[in-house]
C-alpha cells in the first residue's frame, strides 16, 4: 500500500480507511452532513466514487479526497439507492457519469425533489422540532440521534441553494463490470430489500464489498421502504461471495460474520412484531416493546420502534 500518499486528506465530513491497494473507505463523521459511508476506489485507469454524502459540502471534500489519492479527477460515481443521504451529493458531479439501477434512477427522480422542497420551504420548522425533541429526550442515545439528525439537517439546509436535480446517466439492471488497468470491479444488484433497488459493489480479487445500506454495523436499520424478507435473501446470497472486509452504508467497516449479524437483526424485529401482534398488542402500544438487550446501544434507536410499527402497518 506504499504506492499511495502516507497522509490522508483530512475532512471535518469524513475519515478515510484504506482497505486495499487503491480502495478506501470513506467514513462519515455523524451530524456533519456527509450521513452515511463512501468509497473511492482506484481501478487504474478511472476513479469510482461509491456514493456522494447528503450534501454538496461534504462531497466537495470526497473529490477532493479522491483527486488527491488517485492522481486524477473522479471519473464515475456509483449510486447504491435513491436515499437522499447517498445521493445528495450527486450535485457536484454533474459533470461525471452517475451510475445506477434503472430503478433506482426513477426513485431518485421521483423523490428528490420533493426531499429537497421539503428541506427548502419547512427549514425552520424541521429544525426547531428536532431540537425540541432532543432537549425533551432523556434516553442518552435517542438524544444523540436527534443531535446528530440536527446536524445533518442543518448541514443539508445550509447547501439548499446548491441543489439541483442530478439524475444517473447511466442504468443497469443486474450487473455491470468495470474493467480497469489495476482491478475489475462489480457493482451488482440481487434486488430490492432495503429499498426498492439496492446496489453494492464488489472487488472480487480484493474480497472487498461496499454494501451501502444493506449493511449497517452498530445502527438500526430501517426497513420501512424495503421488503423484510428480499433483504434476507440478499444477504444470503451476498454471502455466498468471498469477502474479507465490509464498508457498511452506516457504521463501521466489517467482515463476513456481519452479514449474519445482519441477517439476525431483520429476523429480530420481524419475530418481534409477529409476537406483538399474536399477544393482542396493537400498533398503537408499540413503544411498551423493549429494544432487545443486544441492540440497545445501536444507533438510531427510534428506528426500532419505526420498524415494527411499519411491519405490523403491513400485516408482517
Ligand atoms: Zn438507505
């Protein structure tokens, strides 16, 4: 790995891990506005950004980051799914290709606009409620989470007037390889589990993955959007891979055993919410169910009780 620059650039967004010759992970720093994990990967001839942050600023940062560690401008970037905390970054590189699903192409160009009206006309409103929560909160990591929901907030209405829609302008429907001097990379999807599409990426000879949120390492993960059961398949499948190291969509960097932790998690709260609903108790009462045991310190927390409140909304 001594082909590479010996100190990092530095971002107040992110910290850089390196994973391999030529791949980093980019991790976000909570509450900066950056509000989840990417990755610059180094194929030889072309430079990937795997996701772009939440906002335009913390974006600035990666390419920067990537231009310095690869000698070169970022030459495509990779959308995982069309959440605004992946994908509102794409702003700054409207003049590289944007990779994507076809369908998350659609999400995206259906749903961004509304998001970024949102942040633009309620800016006060959103902010004031959120910081009126976290001084009512007593429960130390619901208190954080809204701290750090605060500062992503504030961080993404502080760029409102960057945005523009930015759509991907290339699409894909279950594979694309890519084929550099150095490496070959795979950004694949099995399908839709946390959202309706979900893309990650894959360095076979490096056994590395980007997962974005299909993996999240220390945080809840939230299922509202997506499927319970297609997001356990994929993970089945994902595992099938020869993996060494895991960057999650949230938290930290992984291993293969994470996958089982994951697939643990979504079957926890789906057999949460089974119980509940067999013992007679209602979506209205749902906050009585406890965080189990090994989940209490996650992230996120009130993404817990979302979860099972959206399963039950579902019928399970
Ligand atoms: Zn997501």
């Amino acid at each position: 790995m001594t082909a590479y620059k010996e100190s990092f650039p530095k971002s107040n967004y992110f910290s850089l891990t390196p994973l391999d010759d030529g791949v980093w992970a980019a991790l976000s720093i909570p509450g900066t506005g950056s509000w989840s994990n990417a990755g610059i990967i180094d194929i030889g001839d072309q430079t990937l950004i795997f996701d772009a942050f939440a906002t335009p600023t913390s974006a600035d940062d990666l390419r920067i980051a990537a231009e310095k560690l690869t000698d070169r401008q970022a030459t495509l970037i990779l959308n995982s799914h069309y959440h605004l905390d992946h994908v509102n970054g794409d702003q700054i590189f409207q003049d590289v290709p944007i990779i994507s699903t076809k369908l998350t192409r659609e999400q995206i160009a259906n749903q961004q606009p509304k998001l970024i009206d949102i942040f633009k006309t309620n800016n006060t409103e959103l902010l004031d409620q959120t910081k009126a929560e976290m001084e009512q909160e007593k429960n130390p990591e619901k208190r954080q989470e809204l701290e750090s929901l605060l500062g992503e907030y504030s961080m993404i209405i502080r760029d409102t007037e960057r945005f523009k829609l930015t759509l991907p302008t290339i699409t894909f429907e279950d594979k694309i390889t890519l084929n550099g001097a150095k490496m070959s990379a795979e950004f694949i999807t099995y399908g839709g589990g946390h959202t309706i599409s979900d893309a990650f990426l894959y360095l076979p000879k490096e056994q590395i993955l980007f997962l974005a949120d299909l993996m999240h390492i220390g945080y809840h993960a939230d299922i509202r959007q997506g499927n319970v059961d297609h997001w356990i398949d994929i993970l089945k499948k994902i595992k099938k891979l020869k993996i060494k190291k895991i960057v999650s969509g949230h938290g930290a960097i992984g291993t293969a055993k994470d996958i089982d932790d994951m697939i643990n998690y979504l079957y926890t709260i789906k057999q949460i919410a089974v119980d509940w609903s067999r013992h007679g108790g209602t979506i209205e009462n749902i906050n009585e169910i406890q965080i189990p045991p090994k989940y209490v310190s996650y992230g996120a927390p009130s993404i817990f009780h979302y979860n099972i409140r959206s399963l039950m909304e579902k019928g399970i």
